[in-house]
C-alpha cells in the first residue's frame, strides 16, 4: 500500500468514527461529511453542522437547471466516444452501474460524477463534465485521490483539461494529511472557532460570534438569473458543447490508446 492509500484509508477510518458520533438515527454519508469538513475553514459551524440534515444530500440545493445541463452534455459526449470507438470496430457499452466483470467489452463506461472508462477490467480514465460556471474544488480534491486520470470538461467557458494524480502526488498527500489532522481535531473536540465571513450564513447560536449572522438569509434551490445572463448562458453552451465534446472524446482515446486495444477485441470475441 502506498502513502498516499494508507492516508486515505487512515481518513476514511476516521470519518467514520465521526459520522458514528453524529447525534440522530439518520447518520450523514462520508461524503456529505467530507464535503462539509473541506468547505468551511471554522470547525465550530463543521461540529454544529455534523448529524444536520442538509448533510445528508447536498444535491438537494443544486439548482436542477444545471444538473439537467451537464446531464444533456455528457450524453453528448458519450454519444460522440460510442461512435468513434464503434467506428474501430471495437465492443462499447455505457452502464449506469458497476457489473461484476467490464471485461466482456472492449470498453466500458460507467455513467455517473465522475463517469469511468474501463478496458479489460481496468479503470482507464474518468470524466467529470460541468456545465455550471463554478467549480467544486473539493470534489476535484477528492477525484485526486484515485489515480486514474481526471478529464474535467467544463462547457461554460469551453475549457477541457486533464489532471493526472500521478504527477500530482505531493499535493494529494498534503491534502489528505491536512484533512487528517483536521478531522482529528474534531474527534478530540479540540476544533478552531474562526470567526470571519463564514458567521454571515451560521446557525450555531451557542457560539459567541453567531450575533454576525445575516438574519435575512435563507437558503434557495433556486439560482436567479437576469434574461441577458440566461441567454448568455444558454448561448455559450450550445457553442461551446460540440467542441468540448470532441476534445474530450479525443483525449479519452488518448487514454485508450496505452492498451492494444485490436488485441483486447480479439481475445474478448474469442471468449463469446
Ligand atoms: S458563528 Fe462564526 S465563529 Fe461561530 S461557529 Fe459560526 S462561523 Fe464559526
């Protein structure tokens, strides 16, 4: 097992222990935990938020006008990989879940945040499509920590990229030990109250900062935009996806490319 792995694992140990300490019977996922620890710099608003419902589902206040957006691109996009890689005779098919064994198929993809590209049973490459203009760097964070690699189209401004974390391991393992030290903090109830812009939009009404609170917020699934930016939006999209999608299709197959993909099709059309 590597350093990074054993960090990792380490973190996972930990976060469970964690989400079994949150008070209630609907205990939050790892996920959601993990998504709340890296959001928020205070860990006071971390512990007054741990065992809160909205940890449970995060998605639940991502306005549906941007998931249905990056939903429409990826199926775009892997429509355009299908095609390319049948048109080389190869086997592809797109699964909503993991089976037992990928290797039936020349490629397989398994649809999904990130969706994973298998050939022969092996991870390849994983994409994460996004068709909002932000960025959830914690996410990125996390997709770091696999070591297949990341091709993270972000259709808005029509930028495509690939992150290798092989190449980015000391930064992973930094990461992963500042997460680890953090959630130990948590679990020895040692936490840091920072007071700051994160009190504007705090419930944790035992702290003696919560009286910074902004009493007029309220939470919204609903992101408003002018007409001018719906149309922008709109436009940029649609002018963008064609080219974000081949490039990304052509940076998959790059990734494809390192196995004998002609060789994997013959030994698989043996075993049917
Ligand atoms: S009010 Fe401010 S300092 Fe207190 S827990 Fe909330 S964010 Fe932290």
């Amino acid at each position: 097992m590597n350093d990074t792995e054993a960090l990792r694992r380490e973190l996972l140990d930990k976060l469970r222990i964690l989400r079994n300490n949150c008070e209630g019977n609907k205990k939050p996922s790892i996920i959601s935990l993990l998504r709340t620890i890296s959001k928020y710099a205070c860990e006071g608003k971390i512990e007054y938020l741990l065992g809160k419902p909205e940890l449970d589902d995060p998605n639940e206040r991502f306005d549906l006008y941007y998931k249905l957006k990056s939903d429409f691109a990826t199926l775009k996009i892997l429509d355009l990989l299908k095609s390319r890689l049948s048109a080389d005779g190869l086997n592809v098919t797109v699964l909503t879940e993991m089976p037992s064994e990928t290797g039936r198929y020349d490629v397989a993809i398994i649809q999904g945040d990130p969706c994973e590209v298998y050939t022969a049973n092996a991870e390849k490459v994983r994409v994460e499509i996004k068709a909002s203009q932000g960025l959830d760097f914690e996410q990125l964070d996390r997709y770091l920590w696999d070591s297949s690699p990341l091709i993270l189209a972000r259709v808005i401004t029509g930028h495509v990229a690939k992150l290798r974390p092989s190449k980015l391991k000391p930064y992973v393992r930094f990461s992963l030990k500042e997460l680890n030290t953090k959630v130990d903090r948590l679990l020895s109830g040692k936490a840091h109250n920072i007071p700051g812009k994160e009190c504007t939009y705090c419930y944790n009404v035992h702290c003696p900062h919560s009286s910074n609170r902004d009493r007029s917020w309220k939470t919204s699934s609903i992101i408003t935009m002018s007409d001018a930016e719906f149309d922008n939006d709109l436009n940029m999209f649609f002018q963008n996806l064609s080219y974000v999608a081949k490039r990304t299709v052509s940076l998959i197959i790059e990734e494809l490319d390192t196995v004998p993909m002609i060789t994997v099709s013959r030994l698989n059309k043996g075993r049917e």
